[in-house]
C-alpha cells in the first residue's frame, strides 16, 4: 500500500475582484497555511475507487452512476481531468480521502483548492508529469463547472502559489512581495460567486458607463498595488486597499456584516481594508503594519463577531 498527499493553498483577492470579469488586473495572494488536501491511496485490495470527502460526510464510488449531490462536482473532476488530460485512469487499486481547512462559499478559494489537488492527485496516480501550464488549464476547466464563468484568477493564484497581477488574455505575473500581513475576517455567510456575478453583470448592462468607469478605476489600482507589494510600501496599499473597497460598494456587492469587520479592523490599527472575493458575504481582508499589530487586529475581529481569522504573510526571497 502506498500513501500521497496531495495539497492546494487558498487565496484572497487582494485588488481587482469583479473587475477582473470585465479584462482589468486583479491582485491574488495565496494563503500558503490554510490549505485543500486530498489523500491518495494506492492499494491492490481496492477492486472499486472510492472517494471520501471527509468534510462532507459522504462517501461515493466513483465509476457508479448518480453519485451523491454532494460530491458529484468532484466524481466529475475525476472523470473529466483523465479525458482532457490525455490519460487513463487505472480501473482498480485506489481510492482518494479529501479533507479541507478552507471554509467554503467564503471567498477563498476552497473549490478551486480542491480542484488543483484532486488534478495534482490523479496525475500522481497515473505516474504523467504535471506542468504549471496544465494545472492552470485544467483548474480553470474545473473552475468552469463551478461557476460558469469564472474569470481564471482563482485557480491560477491556486495553481502557481504565488502573489500574481492577473489579466485575462494577458500572460500570467507572478511577483516577489516585500513581507506583509494580511489578516483575514470571515463574516460567516457564505455566498454564491455565480449569482453575485451574474448580478453585477446584470447592473453592468443597466448603467454601463457608470460601471465601466468603476472597473477601469479598480483594474488601476490593481497596477498600483503590484508596484506597492514589491516597494512594500504599507501604507500606500493600505489606501489603495480602501479605495478599492468604495469602489466594490458602488457596485453593490458588500453587506452590512463586511462592513462591521471593515470598521473594526481599521479602528484597531489596519493600514486599510477592503471585502475579498465576490462580496454580499465572506470575508473581508485588511494590511496591518507588522506581525503583533495583525494578531492585534485579529483578536479585535474575533471578539467583534468574525467566525473566523487568518493572518497570512508573504512569503519573503531570503
Ligand atoms: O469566488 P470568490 O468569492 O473568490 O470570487 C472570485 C472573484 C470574482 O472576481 C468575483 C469572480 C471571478 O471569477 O474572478
């Protein structure tokens, strides 16, 4: 019997969320400790491959017909990655255990986390090299099935690991940050990326010159944020991170919890805040001026009704 664990970071957006969907840069960070895992089992006992997804509390044989609700987006990911792939799955031996610290429907990335380690997972299984370039791909085909329109950010943040100014059509930029830290507030709603898109393309098409403009003046700070990252200059991010968070609620995608978190944060000493993700829920994501002043801050979002708090630094070139 052999044992792999295969894993996946989760992601914040820093600048550009929504925008993006519309060409502009957008900002991702990966949050390197807070990760996907999927444990693959290489046992000749096995005569019909199973997946357990742990979090879920369900487990599903994966060449049965109907499988489960609940685990059918990931029966479909490991039927899909072979075909799109290029390579065949062996019939029998295996089986796969997924297990997740990433809250789902939060904005952070925990589908396409999955989706990067169940591909890195069945690649490992067939013994076919994986590049950067077909992860990114073959997440982004996964990603697809989610959210019918995913603008590829997540699952490329996801895939290389690394900060990264995105552009759709555009090649890919990942960057060396300075060292920040960000600290993540988790309102505890969960929400749905596709029907908050949806809805904003909807008042796009509604008031599209008020909103180009919007994304125009988003997709610029995103381009000014990558200088600050590799400046490591604080408080101009922490401005620009304001900025962009007014700007997402002239599109109407925050809520009166984001908003709580938001305040919260910046009175106890963030350089800036902003909503992460599609907004209407989620998480909200702030810069703090050092390491005692993030787990400062965080203990302040615990205690004023976030569910959940991560700090997230980046990680530095020694
Ligand atoms: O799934 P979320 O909450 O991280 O949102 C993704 C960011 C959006 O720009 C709203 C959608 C997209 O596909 O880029």
């Amino acid at each position: 019997m052999k044992h792999y664990t295969l894993s996946a970071p989760a992601k914040f957006i820093l600048f550009g969320e929504h925008a993006v969907v519309f060409g502009h840069p957008a900002i991702a960070m990966p949050v390197l400790d807070l990760r996907a895992h999927v444990n693959l089992i290489i046992d000749d006992t096995i005569d019909d491959p199973f997946i357990d997804a742990h979090d879920l509390g369900c487990q599903a044989y994966i060449n049965r017909a109907d499988p489960p609700l609940a685990v059918r987006h990931m029966i479909e990911a490991i039927r899909l990655v072979p075909k799109l792939g290029g390579f065949l799955l062996p019939q029998k031996g295996w089986s796969l255990s997924i297990e997740s610290d990433i809250p789902i429907g939060r904005g952070l990335g925990s589908s396409a986390a999955i989706s990067v380690a169940l591909i890195k997972a069945m690649y490992t299984l067939s013994h076919t090299s994986l590049t950067t370039e077909i992860l990114i791909y073959l997440s982004y085909e996964l990603e697809k099935y989610h959210h019918g329109t995913p603008s590829g950010v997540d699952n490329t943040v996801i895939s290389i690991e690394k900060p990264v100014l995105y552009q759709r059509g555009k090649d890919i930029m990942p960057l060396d940050s300075e060292l920040f830290y960000f600290v993540i507030g988790d309102t505890g709603i969960s929400k749905s990326t596709a029907k908050i898109v949806a809805e904003v393309a909807e008042r796009f098409n509604l008031h599209t010159h008020e909103y180009s403009t919007i994304f125009q003046a988003i997709g610029n700070i995103s381009a000014t944020g990558y200088d600050c990252l590799k400046s490591g200059d604080h408080h101009r991010l922490g401005d620009l991170m304001n900025r962009n968070h007014l700007l997402l609620r002239q599109i109407g995608v925050s809520a009166d919890e984001l908003e709580h978190l938001i305040a919260v944060a910046l009175n106890h000493g963030a350089l800036g805040a902003k909503l992460c993700g599609a907004g209407k829920g989620g998480c909200m994501v702030c810069v703090a001026e050092d390491e005692s002043a993030a787990h400062r801050i965080s203990d302040a979002l615990l205690l004023n009704g976030a569910v959940n708090c991560y700090v997230s630094r980046t990680l530095v070139r020694s």
